[in-house]
C-alpha cells in the first residue's frame, strides 16, 4: 500500500511539472530548453583531435583519438584572462565565457577577438606557455572588418570609407570619399543578394586590398520616419524599386606598399551585378562573376590585379529564367591552376572543377543531393568536402569526393541533419546531428571502416517541464502531380481525433528557406508549439519555389510569384480539410514577409478557407519591391506587366473576405511599408474591414521583448475569430 502511495505521489509531482509553454517562452525558449551539445567543436589543426568548450562555457576541452575521445581540458578562462591582463595591462576586459569565435592557428596556439573599452585586438594564445600576443588592434568604432590571413595588417571602415592599420600600428587611408551615397568597402552591396557577406578582401601575401566602391547617389532615396523626438524626422535609405535606376558598383584594389589603387575594368553597363569575388592564389589575377541586370546571364570574368586589366572570361552561364551565384571560387589548396565552381544549371547546386583557363575538368555532382555547405579540402588537396540535401531535401549529410575521378562517398547514414566535418587528415568525422525524435548525438566516425565513437547523447530538454506535442512528417504531390513535397503537422496536447480543432497554417512560401526538415522537432517553432499546445492543428508545407530542392522546384516561380506556391498549398489544406478531427470552419494562416504575401494572396484569391490570417511584413505589390530579388523572380514591371497585375494585391482588396491582421514595423527597410498602407487604402475604398498594428521602432522583423507582444497578439487574434 505504501509503495502504491509512493508511486501515485511521484507520478502526480511529474504530471504536475509538465506543463504548456508560456507566451514569454515562445521567444526565450529555444535557448532555456536547448538540447546539451558540444559549444564551439573544432578540429585542431595538425591533429586527429577536437576541441570544444565544456558545460560551463568557462574551459576549453580537447578530444583525441590516442586518448580514446575522452575530453581533456587544455585551457582555462582565467587562464586566458591572466594572459590578456598581461599583454593588455592599461584595457578592462573581463570576459565571461571562453571565447567561442576562436580559431586554431596551429595545434598549440589559437586566436580570437577580444573588446576593450579602447580598442577591440586580435590575441594568439599559446595553450602551452600560457601567454598571449596582440596581433592586431582595430578601433572600436567601426562598422565592418577585414584582416588579413596573416595578421599583419587589417581593414576597417569609418563611416563611408576604408582605413588600414599595419602591424607597426601605423594607419592607411585608402578612401576618401566624402558625397552621400558613396561608401567603400561594406558588405551591404547588391542588397546582400548573390551570398554577398563581404565587402572587402586580401590578397594571398596580404599586401593588397580588393574592395567594393558603391555609387547609389542616383538611386531613389526612401523616407523612414522616425518618432524618437518631439517633431518626427525622416531617415532616408536607397531603394531601388523594381524597374527603377540601381545602384552601381566597381572593385577596386589598394596596394599597401606603391599606395595607389586601381579599378578593375568591369565594363558596361554600369547597373550589372559582381559577385563571386575571388582572389587568385597567387594574387596575379581577380575572378568575377559579371551578371546583367536581368540576371540570366552570367560571365566569369577574369581581371589582372595590378593593372585591373579584363583577361578573360573563362566560361558563361545563360538560363532563360534567372541564374544565381552564391558561392566565391575555391581554389584546391595544391593546385592554384584548379578551383570548384558551384551551380545549379544541372538541375542541382553541385560542384564542377574547372582550370584557370576556363576548361571544365570534371563534374563532381552526385546523384540528386544538392550541395547545401562547401567545407573544403583534405590536407592532401586530393578530395572535397561537402553537406549536401538528400531524400527530397529533408535530410542533410557530409559527403567525400575525389577530385581525380568524381567517385563520392556519404559518410554519415543515419537519418536526420547532420552538422558534420572532417579532420584534416580525412580519418575522421566529427558528426552532430538530429532527427524528429532525436534531441542531439555527438560522434566521432572513422571514415575507414565507419566505427562511431559516442561523444554526447542528449536527452529530450522537455521532459518532466513542457508537454510536447506529437509532431509527424506528411508527404504530398504538387499541384502539377509532379513533385514531393514535405510537410509537417503537430497536433494538439491530449490530441483526441474524435474532438474537432482548430487548424493554424504556418508558412513562409519563398526563396532560400525551408520550414520543414528531419532535425529536432521537425524544425517546429516555439510559437507553433505553443499554439498546438493551446488546442490547434498546426500545419506547414514547404510548397515549390522553396530552398534545397533543386533547379526546377523554385524556377516553376518565374514571373508569377505566388501561383504555383499557392497551389501547392492548397493541397495541403484540402487534405487538413479531409480530416474528422479537423474544424474547417474555423481555420487561420500566418506568414511574414514572403509568408504574409502569401497569406494575404490566399485570404483574396481562395478567400472561402480561412476564417482568419496574420500577415506579417507583407509584399502587397512587386512594383514596390526591390530590384535585386524582384526582377530575378518577376523581371522589370515593363517586361512583365502581366505578371505584376496577377501578382498585386493591390487590385483584389474588394475579394478580401474573413479576418485579416497585417502587422509591420515602421522602419522596415525590406518591405516598406507602403506596401500595407496602399493595401489598407485600397480596403477603404472596397468596405473591406482590416485590422492594422504597428510596431513603431522594428524594422522587418520585430525582435527582443517585443517579440513577446506580438506573438500574444497574434494568438489572440485567433483565439478571438478560431475558438468557439
């Protein structure tokens, strides 16, 4: 009797410490219910060992193979502090976790940034010695940094312009520019389409600087207002809109030791796009990836670097609906005459291994597995490296290929996404990964016979706190009955498949993103979790014209965003409706950005469904849209007015039935807010009753605290139209 009392005491005390989210843990969750795993996990150079960061953030630890991967640590925070008390005796730095940004330099020193009140500085500490080296100091007031692989001389800009600080402490100016809309060396060039994350490069021997030179004086300046004074003021940003004047850019090169700068003789017509910027390795020549405006054409251009002079163009991509370079050259490490270029002109992004004439040497692409991560060479330069999409895009996994023939090996197997990467001798595999049902595994693979050491095996962070809801995996066809497609639904918490639910659709619809994978979860949100928690149906699809599936699912897109995307989502949602436990008539949708032009597209266009809609930051009409995304996917408003007319909103107000809630920030520079203010005018005009909120300081996505008032808002939007 005692040990039934027990038992009954024990299993009430869990049930009660289960329970749902709250709205707070919508935002601050991810990070207090995070799955254990290894912090900052590096191979060390040289070595078949590993390093990472332990528990407490406050040590570093390494795993060798000779000690069996057993963690042993190697360095220490206060440690570290000492060392940099040292070196920087007149700075107050007080760090509170191991520096997670390090990086090996060897297998005894490593190096990272640190942040004074002064200055920021480049340390190398030496694990052994215990001692620490200022590399490289740069200012604190800076807004972007590129330092040089040798540590010798880095660049920074101030404002518009670019400054270089040698290792003797002495400063270069390299730009003068003082007229408003010139600005030199940012990475913000081409709207950061193309994969551009940079604006500044060095050469190989670090004694020249290649950078962008961005002249947008002639385009359109865009008012934001701003409420923080007494008198609003008005901050202007350059906005090329769709079929208006862009921007136009040149690369330039600084020569540290002549001081004088060259351009490279990129051509007309001045409004073209570079990308894929490449230095040779042996700092001879600069490769270009040159595309039209219309970007259906590209050259791969190559340029002399002391002169700027054109070479040649090594080899041209052409595509009647839009070509889309993302990734720079990567040159093979023994070899400066051969480089892998990725595309996807196949069908899929993979690699293709070319010489420095232009010769295509080899197609290293494999089966279907679209190549998602690039992680480079073994030490040896003889095989690649790569994360690539498997099984319809829903899986991720590390993949070997030799360059000498093409012959490709998947070196991890389990089902889920792996974030994985190789030592540098190839032997072994560092492997994290996770799937629907599985939190987090870490381990150490060799890639000789496949034997996986354990590492770390992470138990499910809700267990005994939150209740979970089931989540499963559906697989439906397109629209067109071609194509798979993923999606996802998570059901209420005590789902009961004889009680009826109300269904909240979550989607985003677009380019370069995917909702739906086998990781932890699924990939489900926190808010999504909270509103399956709360008696919904949540569902998402990845429709076509999403990320990691190929040429074709996202060129079915052209001209007519939002069509085919639609379609796809309908089917989804006449399979929710097709369910018992389904209340159809009492659905919602919600999407930002992409997400909430698609939700408002389907409240107008297949206005019968959905009872209510939340549509976040939402392109209302692609006229308003920027040039660089716009016209890839809907050319110029004159070459497509058909296109842009379908597409609008804007015109289909008067259909707009049922609840919509449309929320923006007012200093969203993305998706202005005309786009909104245009489409409530428009509902005006038609007796159409809209509901409008906006958050005065955010631009196109609200974060922080914020993030909390919004998704309330939100969830009692529904609750307000869905719950009887």
């Amino acid at each position: 009797m005692k040990k039934l009392l027990l038992l009954l005491l024990l299993s009430s005390s869990y049930a009660y410490g289960q329970r749902n989210l709250t709205i707070d843990e919508t935002v601050f969750g991810p990070g207090k219910y995070a799955a254990k795993s290894l912090p900052a996990a590096k191979w060390i150079k040289n070595t078949d060992a590993f390093s990472s960061l332990d528990s407490t953030y406050q040590n570093l630890v390494s795993f060798d193979v000779k000690n069996n991967w057993k963690p042993q640590q190697i360095a220490s925070l206060s440690d570290l502090q000492s060392a940099i008390k040292t070196v920087l005796p007149n700075e107050k730095i007080n760090l509170r976790n191991f520096p997670t940004s390090y990086q090996w330099e060897d297998n005894k020193r490593i190096s990272f940034q640190v942040a004074g009140e002064n200055n920021t500085y480049g340390l190398v500490y030496d694990l052994a010695t215990k001692t620490a080296q200022v590399k490289n100091t740069l200012p604190k007031e800076r807004e972007g940094e590129e330092i040089g692989s040798l540590n010798t001389q880095s660049a920074y800009l101030v404002g518009n312009n670019i400054e270089i600080i040698q290792a003797d402490g002495q400063k270069l100016q390299v730009t003068q520019d003082t007229i408003d809309g010139i600005v030199n060396g940012t990475s913000v060039i081409h709207r950061n389409e193309f994969g551009i994350d940079k604006g500044m490069w060095w050469s190989a021997d670090n004694k020249k600087l290649l950078y962008y030179r961005k002249d947008e004086t002639m385009v359109s300046n865009y008012p934001l207002p701003q409420w923080d004074t007494r008198v609003a003021s008005i901050k202007d940003i350059r906005y090329p809109m769709a079929g208006m004047k862009s921007e136009e850019v040149v690369l330039k090169i600084y020569d540290t030791e002549t001081k004088q700068t060259i351009t490279l003789q990129t051509g007309e017509p001045k409004e073209q796009y570079l990308t894929i910027v490449t230095w040779d390795p042996t700092g001879e020549f600069v490769y270009v990836g040159v595309l039209n405006r219309g970007q259906d054409h590209l050259k791969l251009n190559k340029y002399k670097a002391s002169t700027g002079e054109f070479v040649q163009t090594l080899f041209e991509e052409k595509s009647d609906s839009w070509v889309e370079p993302q990734h720079a050259l990567a040159f093979l490490p023994n070899n400066p005459k051969q480089f892998i270029y990725q595309t996807d002109k196949d069908g899929y992004n993979q690699l293709y291994l070319y010489d420095t004439s232009g010769k295509l040497i080899r197609q290293l692409g494999y089966k279907d597995v679209l190549v998602t991560n690039f992680q480079g060479f073994d030490e040896k330069g003889s095989k690649a490296y790569y994360i690539g999409a498997t099984n319809n895009g829903m899986e991720r996994h590390l993949f070997e290929v030799e360059l000498k023939n093409g012959k490709t090996t998947q070196l991890t197997k389990t089902n889920g996404v792996h974030n994985s990467s190789i030592s540098n001798s190839g032997k072994y595999v560092l492997d994290q990964y996770s799937n629907l049902n599985t939190p987090n595994i870490v381990q150490v693979i060799a890639t000789k016979d496949g034997k996986a050491t354990p590492i770390l095996h992470a138990t499910n962070p809700f267990t005994g706190k939150i209740n979970l809801p089931k989540i499963e995996f559906k697989s439906f066809v397109s629209a067109d009955g071609k194509t798979p497609l993923n999606a996802r639904i998570t059901y209420p918490t005590n789902f009961d498949p004889n009680k009826k639910y109300p269904v909240m659709v979550y989607l985003y619809g677009g380019s370069h993103a995917q909702m739906v994978t086998d990781r932890w979860l699924g990939g489900l949100g926190y808010f999504d979790m909270f509103m399956a928690q709360n008696g919904y149906i949540v569902f998402t699809l990845d429709n076509r014209g999403s990320d990691a599936r190929g040429r074709d699912f996202t060129r079915v897109t052209h001209r007519k965003l939002g069509e085919a995307e639609m379609a796809d989502q309908l089917v989804g949602i006449d399979y929710l409706k097709s369910q018992p436990y389904v209340d159809a008539e009492n659905m919602g949708i919600f999407g930002w950005s992409f997400g909430g032009f698609m939700s408002s597209s389907l409240m107008t266009k297949h206005n019968d469904i959905f009872k209510a809609a939340v549509a976040g930051g939402p392109v209302m009409d692609w006229k308003f849209y920027e040039v660089m995304y716009g016209e890839r996917y809907m050319d110029t408003p004159e070459e497509n007015p058909e296109g842009y007319e379908k597409t609008s909103l804007l015109n289909k107000a008067e259909k707009l039935k049922g609840n919509l809630l449309i929320i923006h920030g007012a200093q969203d520079p993305v998706v202005v807010q005309q786009h909104s203010m245009e489409f409530i005018q428009k509902c005006i005009e038609a007796g159409k009753q809209v509901d409008y909120f906006l958050y005065p300081t955010h631009e196109h996505n609200v974060m922080g605290k914020d993030r909390i008032h919004m998704y309330d808002k939100i969830a009692k939007y529904f609750d307000n139209y869905l719950k009887k």
